[in-house]
C-alpha cells in the first residue's frame, strides 16, 4: 500500500464536507458570516461602527461601507506596529507585501492566524482533497512537492513580526511534518534574491523525486529551465519521471499552456488551477475537464459582488446599492470582488474581477483586474479578452508568447489611436504582422466595444506589436526589486507607464 493511499484516507471527511458547496452554498455563507461578525464586533474597528454580534447582513451594509485599502491604511498601520484587536482579534504579526496604490509603493494586508489556518492552509488542503477525489490513482505523497515562494524581512521593529510574500508567509508557518516532504529546505526557499535562488532550488531538486509543483507558471518555468539546462535532458518526465501534478495560480496559465506541454511531454500529466492571493484563498479548480473554480465559501471569507457597470475607469465603486451577496450574482457578467475576512478586511474590494460561469454550483473564471484594462476609446478591453485573443493567435501561426503587456497610443500629429503591444516570444511566429492582424480580428469577435471602436479604422486601427528582446521583463521587474514570488507583470493598463518604462530598458540595449 503506498503512502498516498493512506494519506488519501485523511481527506474523505473533507471530501464529503465538499459537496455541500452543491447543496448549501448560501447556508455556508451565513455560518462564515456569523463567525466574523460576532468576532469583529470585539474589535476597535467594529466597535466604532456599532457592529453587534446579532447583525444582520443589511445591518452591515448600511453600517461599514465598501473600502479601499486606502480607507482601512490607518488601522493595518496601527496593526504593523504592534496595537491589539484593531481590524482583528488579539495581534497580527504577518503582513503580505503586494503591489502598492496612487499613493503608496506598497499594500500590507494583515495575514492573522484564523486565516493561515482557516484560509490559505484549508485553501490547499482541499487543493489535494480535490485532486485526489479526481485522480485515485495518484502516487502524490511518495514523492517531493516542489514549492516556489518569495522572502520576507523585519516589519518594523515589534518582535515576531514580519512582512513578505504570501508565498514565504505560508512556508514559515507551515507544519513542520510538510518540510519532510517538500523541495527545496526552508532557508533556500526564503532567500530573497532570485537569480540566486532559482540556481540552488535547480540544483537542490535535479536528484529529487519530485511528483507534484507548485507555484506561479512563469516563476516556476524559470526554475524549470535551469533544471533542463543542468540535467542536459529534452523533457521534464525524464528528469521526474513521477511528476504528475502542478498546482498554479497567481496569473493566468494560458499564455504558458504550450510551453508546460512541451517540456512535460507525459499523457498523464495534470494541471490544477488555484486562486490564492495574498487578501485570502478564493477558488480551486474541482473539475479537470471544467477551467473554472469553484467559489470556496465555508473559509474565512465572506463574498459579495459588484457589478462592473458600478465601478468607474479608477477602478473605485460608484454605486453600493448595487453590491450583492452569493445569492444575487448572475452567470455571464463581469464583477468586481469584495470580501471580509479574517485578517480584518472589512467590505475590502480586492481589486479583481470574475465571471460566473454557474451558480449552482458556484463557479467562475477570473477575468482580470478593476485597474487592469483599456478603455482609453471605450473599447472596454479585459484581461480575459486579451488572454483568449492570445491563445487563438498562437494556435493559428504556431507562434508562443512568454511575457506580455499592452497600452494605448493616443491620437497626435499623423498617428490614429490603436493598441501597442509588447510581447516576449519563446516561440517567435513567421510574420509578426499577420500575428497582430489575428489577434485584432479575435479581439474584435471577443469584444463588440471593441469591434466598434474598430469599425473601418475610424476611431481605431490594427494593433501594433513590438517585439521584446529575451527577458526583458524579467530584467525590468528586477529593476524594481520584484524579480521572483508572486510579483506579475501588469497584463493591460489604461496609460502608457509600464510599457514605456519597458520601451526604454528595451532601448538601451
């Protein structure tokens, strides 16, 4: 009997809990909604806003309006610094660093011990649940699971504290029996530089048996290739010839389906999409054959949803009347996601968006980001257009996209508006210009906004590609300081910032 098939018997409790996100999905809602209100009416936060254990969810709603981490800064700052049962319960010594705001470098969002526990680790436990459920034949335990994460460092001067990457958060408080089974140890795991660190993980993990990775595609495919490029081999499986399984998230896995496919060339290799962010863990892909998530709804979070008719070209809410509950969301439009969780974020807009593909059960695809979009002509363009744009131009001219991002080209003296692209190829196609003529006509066929905007070249004209030299993004997020964890490329952005940062690195080459 191997050691996954007694492992395997420690998830059928949870297995069967499960399927209650078929059958009792709003009365899971309610339970998590109970546990944080009764739990945040203790709090500082709570208190100044009346919050009482016996609130209703109308109570609430007319009680805490919807934030920004801008509005709930001041406490998460009195927080990092030590105060007691502010936004939550006792103190909160863990922060994940993410990408800043218009008036900060950088967010700080609370990581508590209920979300650790009740969160992010209940998140990928029932990652294995799920996957096990699906694949009974799995040898997963009786190997090593590579896991990538970021570093972290001093949060100001209070003991035991600390900021970092939600990745390197979880690896420090995980349970000590998982680094028996894990690659690489704990201390190269943690290093901060990443170049340095993507060598020593290489080297640690070439002799290991590795059956399961986990982490985000493009950091882990940088990891990978350098595994190649010690081990000498053509394809990962004659390297790990147990693998079976990567666990990603983070950004979409479109753009890296192709390359995954060639270097893991084995029939029965599997992917399985998470959506684990550094405010909570939201969704997990139950259904190999289904590329939407289920909505986990018995963590600590409690869901709501607004409209994306109701958030402005800032990515701000402008309307709460319009902001529903699970019950209230509708399949086939896009929403803005708010939560409230453990950690204290009250009413927090985490600043993606979704799309209900069922609600019985509840499932979704990300769609993009509030702030991740074009709309510089009202052409409306998301993440998850330009995503399956790509993927449909890369299947007709053969070609693969490593990296990528995309702004506006405003109208001046000779030039019509249109969309630039910057686009980093592993596989470059024939002829750019037909790639770009693809991927506008597909983009259109996605998109009538932006069809319209297209209409006989009028108001726009056919994108335009420029072509990134290798690692060009690798070595502007390096720039930055956000070379590895869970840091991302921006995908679109309704000015021109990022791309023109990009252009002259490109151009000083």
């Amino acid at each position: 009997m191997s050691i996954t098939s007694i492992a395997s018997l420690y998830f059928l409790k949870r297995q069967r809990e499960l399927e209650k996100h078929f059958s009792e999905p709003v009365q899971l809602q309610e339970a998590v909604f109970r546990r944080l209100v009764s739990i945040g009416s203790d709090t500082l936060y709570g208190k100044e806003r009346g919050m009482k254990k016996s609130l209703s969810y109308e109570e609430f709603r007319s009680k805490i309006t919807v934030n920004t981490y801008e509005e709930l800064k001041g406490y998460i700052d009195r927080m990092r610094h030590g105060e007691k049962n502010i936004l939550w319960r006792g103190q909160v010594k863990w922060y994940a660093k993410s990408s800043g705001t218009t008036n900060d470098k950088s967010k700080f969002i609370p990581v508590s011990k209920d979300s650790l526990k009740y969160t992010h680790y209940a998140g990928g436990n029932d990652a294995v649940a799920y996957y096990l459920q699906n694949n009974p034949k799995s040898r997963l335990f009786d190997g090593r699971a590579l896991i990538l994460g970021g570093s972290h460092s001093p949060n100001y001067n209070v003991a035991g504290s600390l900021v970092g990457d939600l990745s390197a958060i979880l690896i420090e408080n995980i349970n000590p029996l998982v680094n028996l089974v894990r690659v690489p140890d704990k201390k190269t795991a943690l290093i901060s530089e990443f170049d340095r660190k993507r060598e020593m993980i290489a080297r640690q993990c070439l002799n290991a048996n590795v059956t399961n990775i986990s982490g985000v595609p493009s950091w882990m495919m940088s990891v990978l290739s350098r595994v190649m490029e010690l081990s000498g081999k053509q394809h990962l499986e004659e390297v790990w010839p147990n693998l079976e399984v990567f666990f990603h998230g983070g950004i979409a896995f479109t753009p890296y389906r192709k390359q995954y496919e060639q270097l893991i060339t084995k029939s029965d290799m599997h992917y399985m999409e998470t959506y684990n962010a550094s405010e909570g863990f939201f969704g997990l892909q139950n259904d190999p054959t289904d590329s939407s998530m289920m909505l986990m709804l018995d963590y600590d979070v409690f869901y709501e949803f607004a409209p994306m008719e109701a958030i402005d070209d800032n990515g701000l809410l402008t309307d709460e009347s319009k902001v529903v509950p699970i019950e209230g969301v509708e399949t086939g439009k896009n929403y803005a996601m708010i939560i409230t969780t453990s950690s204290g974020l009250w009413r927090y807009m985490i600043g993606d968006t979704v799309r209900f593909t069922s609600v019985k059960p509840y499932k979704f695809i990300i769609t993009g980001r509030t702030k991740s979009f074009i709309n510089a002509f009202g052409e409306e363009l998301i993440v998850d257009n330009a995503e399956k744009g790509l993927q449909y131009a890369c299947q007709q001219t053969g070609a693969q996209v490593r990296e990528y991002t995309a702004a506006p080209v405003f109208r001046s003296e000779g030039v019509v508006p249109h969309h630039q692209w910057l686009i980093e190829f592993s596989k470059e196609p024939e002829n750019l210009d037909e790639f770009a003529k693809i991927l506008d006509s597909r983009l259109q066929e996605l998109n009538s906004d932006y069809e319209a905007k297209r209409f006989k070249d009028i108001n726009m004209v056919c994108l335009k590609i420029v072509k990134a030299r290798h690692n060009l993004f690798e070595d502007w997020l390096r720039s930055k300081g956000k070379l590895g964890g869970q840091h991302k490329v921006p995908r679109l952005a309704n000015n021109r910032k990022h791309i023109e940062e990009l252009l002259g690195i490109k151009n000083e080459e």
